[in-house]
C-alpha cells in the first residue's frame, strides 16, 4: 500500500547511470542500464546493518531491497520488498500473466519484459515442420502475445527463437541481475550469477506494474565444489547428485549457491545446466560466482562490455570471506560419477554403474526406447559437441543408434551454429531426428507413435522433470535424466546395462571397441551464428495497438474478478478430494494437450486435479460427489459444487504443487469454487499461486492429522475475522456419524497475503489500491 501510495512506476525509468560506464543490460534495451552502483549501496546499508560477512545471494537480494535501511531481514522467517530488474514469461504462462495485466489498468509495464514462444510446438516429424504446423495451430494465441507485448511495452520471441532460458542466458542474464519468470527453470540464468526466480504470473505482473515484489527471505545452502570436472562426468552429474542427497524437498525455501575450487572446472552454460535443475529440489533458485568461465560466455555471446563492468564490481558478485550458509554440502567433482536419476521421480539417483542391475532387480524396462537430447537444460554448444564427439565414435565403427534418438537446439543460434559446425549433420547420421527449438517432449509436446498408451517401456532424457507420464503421457513409461552424452552412448547400445566407462560396443566389422570420454570446445571457436531474426521490438508507443480476444474463442479468455471474502468463517466445506502421495503441477493441471488452453480458464478448469490418486479409491479423476453420491470426474464434481453454492476444500500429501511455475493449478481451483487447500508441506512457487489467487494454502500444525481427515468429512475453518500472520487457525472436522474433533492448520501468510485473501485476489487488492491512490 505504500509503495501504490507514492505512485505506481506506470513508466519505467532508468536506474542512476552508474560513474564508470553506462553499459545497456542487453542489445534489445540499449537506454536500459545495468546499475551496480546501486546494488552496491544496498549491499553496504545491509552489510553495516547485519555486522557479517554476506553470502553472494544475499548480497543480490539484498541489493534489491526496496527500503534495505529499514527491511526486517531474517533469513528463512521474513518476507522481503524487492525491485527485480525484469521479467520474462513462456507463451503457454504469459497468457494468463498478459491477462492479468490487462484487468489491472495500467498502460505500460515497468521493468524491461519478454515474451519467449517455446511451449505451443509439438514434437511430432521435425523441426521445421513442427515449426510450422504450430504457427498454423497457434496463430490465434501467437497473435494475441504479439499485439499485447506492442501495446504493453513487452519484447516478443516468435516461434522457434528458442527455449526462453536459453535465450535468457544469452541475452539477458548477467552477474549480480535479479529476473523473475514465469517458468519454474528461470533459475538457469544463475549459471551467469544472477538471481533468476521462477513465479506465477500474478508476481510477474506485480513487477510489471512497478509493485515491490514479495518474497520469504531465503535461506541459503551452500555447496562447496572441490577437484575438477573429466571424463564422462558432466555438470548434469552435479545436480544430478544434489537431487539425491535434498530430495524433491531439500530445498524448499533456501537458495542453492555453489560455491569452492571446483567452480572453476565448470564451463558457463554447464553451471547454467546445475542452476536449472535446481527447481527439482523445490530451491527458490541456485546461483554461481562471478568467474573467467562467465566472462569468456558473456564475451562471446557479444556481451563484454558487461564483462569489463561485471570485472570492476567483482567484489559484489562473489560471497563474502567467512559468510556463513543454513547448511553446507562438499562434492568432490574429482570422485564424482556419471549418474541418472529416475524413474517417476527426478531425485532417485543412481551412477550410471550401477543402473541396469537396479533396473533388473526393480522389473524396469532395460531396453530403452527413445533416446532424448536438448532441452532447456542441455542444449547449449558445449552439451551438442559432447553428443557429437559420442556419434563420431560409434559412425566410425558403423553404428547408428539400436533406440530412437531425437535432438532439440536450445535456441536458433544454437541450431545455426551447430548446423553451421557440423554437429546436427553428425547426430542426424548416427539417427537422430532433430526438432523444433522449443520444449517439446520435455513438456509433454510430443506426438509420439512408437508404443500404445499403457505400454510398458523406457526412455532416456537430458531434461530435467520425469515424472509419471510428463514426456508422453502414458503412466508405463520409465523416464531416466541423465546427461546428453550418456544419453547418446545408451541410445547407441539401446539398453540401461550398458555403461561407457568400462563396457565395450562391438562394430559393424565383429570387432569390440570402447567409446572414449566426449571432448568438445565449450564455445564455438567462431563466433555464434545467429540465424533467423525472430525478435519484435515493442514499439515507443504502442497506445494505438489493439489486442484482440474474442468472447466466442475457445482459447482466450478475458478474466472477471475472483469473489471478496465475505467476512466469515468457512463453514461446512465439503472436501473435493483427499490425494494420496505425490501431487505435482501435473497432476492438479496436466499439460501436453491442455496446453492449447492455457489462456482461456474456463476450459482449461476442466483438467482440474485430472492426474491426483483419489486416497478413497486409488483411482484417478475419479472423486464421490457428496451430494449425490456419484463417482465422477474430479472437474465434474467441483463443477456441481459450484453450481449448488457449495464451498469446498482439498487434502493433500507432502510437497503439494512440486513442480513447474504452473499458475493455472491455483486458478482452476479458485475458478471452480475452491477456498481452502489442508496438505502436510507446500512447494514454494505453489503454495505463493495459491495466496495470490485469494485461496487458503494451509498446513497441519500435527502431520499426523491428514488421517484424521476422511473424504466423506465436512470442514470448517474458524478464526477468519482474527486471521493474522503467525497465528494458527482451526479445522472443526465433522464426520458423517455426527462427532467432531478440531486440529489446529498453520499458514505462512503476512499482512499483504492476508489483504489479497481479503480482497480475493492478489489483482483484486492492486486495483483497490490503484483506486485509493488516485
């Protein structure tokens, strides 16, 4: 309320230029500069405050404090007013947010914004005719991105610039930046040491609309790399370690910051590779050091003039001697293995080693089907030599790949580059079928026609999520993620017991050979070829611009404001669905084909908790509606509740919402009549997606007390009207026999959050307080 009070920043205004250089923070926004100066004087109030040494993330958050003389700081406690430096949104998330932004009001965002189209293109016989099948499909979304991004200000990526972290790391990210998105893996731009977090797109358009953004403070794990990278050990192996030791969990809450003299083994886009999958272990984000690595990329992606900057404020973008991390975790890289993690879950990590006896004793599939490569995790110059110099080895002996075996460029500059290099002819040769630059099967994209839905078998990936039906949506295939060389020496012998260090592959002639570790150059010797122009400039004033939704389109949907509390308790809630287990962004909000929706909540409400174990009876979409005691879709029956004026409630398990940026799994429920989430543990970017769309995420102060809730219960939630941070609230549970018990539900909730419950939204309460302010 302060903040809108003085005045909403309806145009953005360039930072104080600093002393020594006035360097632009990328070639789209030449008068938009970097300002260290700035980050500096913040990260000296604080420090001066505090009396320590800081860790890097703290001095990059704390840099970007809104008041950091008068910030309640404590880590992993309180909630933080910061000024990121820009946002970035994925198509299929950036409907939604440029739908909010639209119901706010304002004409122009304020911060430097993109728009990145890589998640509407399927998979399906190759790149450019994927390519151009989605244009064809799109082009009533496309369209709509295009003309808000003009009207608003918002930069543009058409479709097959690229996967938007790629894109990012070479364009937008730089040390000591903080950038928010819509995409749970915006994290990857900590490979250039910035502080890039995924959110949902109500956060983004608090940014947008020059709001301060919230965030709990982090707590920060440190995790110190000693030795150095050889062999066919990659930086996937790092995080791919990491998500073995913290769990899908581990890192909910804190920053991942890498850290030791390891660091400097590893190239930048391979740190960008451990930053993305990062969000696997549920962190706010990961981030590096500023080092030689960086600066050799930054410079040759055409960026040294932030380089030379970034060198002259290098005791900023660097921990501080003696700073002291939550926790601390020591990888040896010299002794680290080759690993793949999988199946179902991205943290059951096994070496590479070992993976076929597993496989066996647990009845997975050892013959693996498809062979996978790219991604926004693994696709940069350096992961596409390394396939390479894999490929070469076996068309050598005269081996192609025994699996299927399919290629995705992270970006048009790396597809030019490497079609330009040599590198696509080589992977073509030994089999592979190289695709759209966009996300493809790693969402879900994918038209695949090898196997029956149901049928059991196995793929390996270089992506970074495997759970339970997300590449394809068949429930049978075993997903493994692992690095791209690994993954092209096992689509090469078509099987998990095949491991490249220490087996043999036996070539076209009967002869035995072993494939030696990939070597590649991290950067191309070159300079990047660009390739195709895909980037629209918003223009300088775009106030004239029309954005059109048609009320009759079945993909766009203008958005209506959510119902104001009423004032009182939540009584008498009936409960949606109790889940059983793992409940992921997936499950509450499926993509794959759901995708086409994304803009339109109406009808994307109707994959509502599709995916979700009904704990009654094991089965999924399929839930009793209490009021006529029918089994029915999940979507169905909150449908029917709604109808009857009913409140209702769901119950879930650990880690509810694990997964993607996904806003969507908020809004349907709301859409639908939902006011109150009960689980044992929320994923971060979830649990904050739930408070913005003005529902109740709420936990149980006992874990113990999720089995006390029976799907035929009623509940009410009383303490409403007294409803204040750090105090508890009270679940009145009523059980059809007509007895009663009452557990007490926790909830992280702060002022602000409560005034968006309030006003029944986080969007709701900004357009009151424009209407004050005015």
């Amino acid at each position: 309320q302060h903040a809108l009070n003085s005045g909403i920043r309806r145009y953005h205004v360039s930072p104080a230029l600093c002393q020594r250089a006035k360097v632009a923070m990328s070639h789209f926004e030449p008068n938009e500069y970097i300002n260290y100066e700035k980050l500096e004087k913040n990260i000296n109030i604080v420090r001066k405050r505090l009396d320590r040494p800081l860790t890097l993330s703290e001095k990059i958050v704390y840099g970007h404090l809104d008041d950091p003389a008068k910030q309640e700081i404590e880590r992993g406690k309180t909630y933080l007013r910061l000024r990121p430096d820009r946002v970035a949104m994925q198509d299929a998330t950036a409907q939604m947010a440029m739908l909010q932004f639209i119901s706010s009001g304002l004409p122009k965002v304020a911060v430097p914004s993109t728009i990145h189209c890589d998640h509407l293109i399927e998979a399906q016989s190759g790149g450019e005719k994927d390519l151009r099948r989605a244009k064809d499909i799109n082009q009533e979304v496309y369209n709509f991105l295009a003309t808000a991004g003009a009207k608003y200000g918002v930069g543009f990526w058409k479709p097959g610039s690229g996967i938007i972290h790629q894109i990012i790391l070479e364009n937008y990210s730089y040390p000591g930046v903080m950038l928010i998105g819509t995409d749970s893996h915006t994290p990857n731009g900590g490979g250039l040491g910035g502080v890039c977090i995924g959110v949902g797109g109500a956060d983004a358009v608090d940014v947008m609309a020059g709001i301060p953004w919230e965030l709990k403070c982090p707590k920060v794990i440190g995790v110190k790399l000693t030795g150095k990278l050889s062999g066919w050990t990659s930086p996937k192996d790092v995080i791919l370690k990491v998500a073995g030791i913290l769990t899908v969990k581990g890192g909910t809450g804190a920053i991942i910051e890498y850290h030791g003299p390891g660091v400097d083994s590893i190239s930048c886009t391979g740190m960008a590779t451990i930053c993305n999958m990062g969000a696997e272990i549920g962190a706010t984000t990961s981030i590096f050091p500023y080092n030689a690595r960086m600066k050799k990329y930054l410079g040759k992606t055409g960026r040294a003039d932030i380089a030379a900057l970034a060198d002259e404020f290098k005791q900023h973008l660097v921990p501080d001697s003696g700073c002291q991390y939550d926790q601390v975790i020591e990888i040896n890289l010299s002794e680290l293995k080759p690993h793949i993690n999988g199946p179902f879950t991205p943290d059951l990590a096994h070496p590479v080693s070992d993976i076929g006896a597993v496989a066996e004793k647990e009845g997975w599939p050892v013959d693996i089907r498809v062979g996978l490569i790219g991604s926004c995790t693994n696709s940069s110059y350096e992961d596409m030599g390394r396939s390479a110099a894999v490929a070469r080895q076996a068309l050598a002996h005269g081996l192609k790949c025994k699996s299927k075996f399919t290629i995705t460029p992270g970006s048009e500059q790396i597809r030019a580059t490497i079609e330009r290099d040599g590198y696509a002819k080589v992977l073509r040769e030994v089999g592979g079928l190289v695709l759209a630059n966009a996300c493809g099967p790693c969402i879900g994209q994918w038209d695949r026609k090898d196997i029956k839905k149901g049928e059991k078998n196995t793929i390996v990936t270089s992506y970074n999520r495997n759970f339970t039906g997300r590449n394809d949506a068949n429930p049978e295939t075993h997903a493994f993620v692992t690095s791209p060389e690994i993954v092209t020496a096992l689509s090469i012998a078509g099987t998990l017991k095949f491991n490249p260090e220490t087996d043999y592959l036996t070539g076209a002639d009967g002869k035995k050979f072993k494939l030696e570790a990939p070597d590649a150059d991290e950067l191309p010797k070159l300079e990047f070829d660009p390739g195709q122009d895909t980037y629209q400039y918003p223009p300088k004033d775009g106030s004239g611009q029309h954005v059109d939704v048609s009320p009759t389109s079945q993909r766009l949907q203008l958005l209506e404001p959510f119902d104001k509390w009423d004032g009182k308790d939540l009584e008498d809630m009936l409960i949606l669905i109790k889940v059983k287990g793992k409940c992921t962004t997936d499950h509450i909000s499926a993509a794959g084909p759901w995708l086409k929706f994304r803009g339109h909540l109406d009808n994307i409400s109707n994959n509502l908790l599709i995916g979700a174990i009904n704990i009654e009876n094991g089965k999924a979409n399929s839930v009793r509606n209490a009021l006529t005691q029918e089994f029915g879709p999940v979507p169905d029956t909150a449908r029917y509740y709604k109808k009857m004026g009913v409140k209702w409630a769901v119950i879930g398990d650990e880690n509810y919402g694990e997964g993607s940026s996904r806003e969507h799994a908020a809004l349907e429920p709301r859409h639908l009549g939902g006011r109150v989430i009960i689980t044992k543990s929320f994923a971060r970017i979830h649990e904050t997606n739930l408070k913005k769309q003005g529902l109740l995420p709420l936990t149980f102060a006992d874990p113990a007390d999720y089995n006390k809730i029976h799907p035929v219960d009623k509940l009410s939630i009383v303490g409403l009207k007294d409803f204040a941070p750090g105090k508890p609230l009270k679940c009145i549970i009523k059980h059809p026999n007509g007895s009663q018990e009452t557990i007490m539900l926790n909830h992280t909730f702060n002022e602000s959050q409560i005034e968006w419950f309030q006003a029944g939204s986080a969007l709701n309460r900004m357009k009151e307080l424009q209407q004050k302010s005015s």
